[in-house]
C-alpha cells in the first residue's frame, strides 16, 4: 500500500512509518496545526519583552519611583507579567522576570530590579 506525504500528497519512498517527503514538508504541516497557538505564545512573549525593556530602561539605579503616566507613555501593559509577590505587610509587587513594580497612592509606581 502506497502512502502520501501529509503536506503536499507525492508518494513516499523508504521507511513504513514515514508521513512527510521532506523536513519542509512536515515543518510546513506542523506550523499550520500549531498556528493559532504558536502566535498566542509569540504575542504574549513579544509583549513581556516591551514591558520588560521599558521597565529596564527606566530603573537604571535599581530602585525608581516614576509616574502611571510615563510608563503609559511608553506602551506599557499592565495585563502582562511573570510573576507577583505579595510581602507581609500587604504590599503587591508584580514582576517581568527580574524587574518589578509596585503601585503607590497618586499613581506612582516604585519600580524595582531583583538581585
């Protein structure tokens, strides 16, 4: 019994077990299957990356206190972050890896680099 390549229908040639005429081929037919999800996961990592460079970018000493403002200005998104710590006396950090932020009265945020 003859089987076809997955992707483009030619005719396979050589192990029983074979579903794609080439590394194209099935590469091609994998990133169609995973489309929808591969571009959730890239937009989402593409979107921690500008939060992560702004806040990078803004606390060069390691401890900055800037405006909701600024960080607005510069595109970021507040939905977006890999982790939160929440510290004994109630307080909220929320981290993009190594660089976190804390939201104070007056729409100030304490911004903040892990060692």
């Amino acid at each position: 019994m003859k089987k076809n390549c997955l992707e483009c229908g030619e005719p396979l040639i050589g192990r029983i077990d074979k579903k794609f005429c080439s590394d194209y081929c099935r590469n091609s037919f994998n990133n169609k299957i995973n489309k929808e999800s591969k571009n959730l996961i890239r937009n989402t990592n593409n979107r921690l990356r500008k939060n992560h460079h702004l806040l990078t970018k803004l606390n060069v000493t390691g401890k900055t206190k800037v405006t909701r403002r600024k960080l607005l200005d510069g595109n970021f998104d507040f939905n977006f972050f890999t982790s939160i710590y929440t510290t004994k006396t109630g307080n909220t950090y929320y981290y993009i890896y190594d660089q976190g932020y804390l939201a104070l009265e007056n729409d100030y945020y304490l911004l903040i680099r892990k060692e």
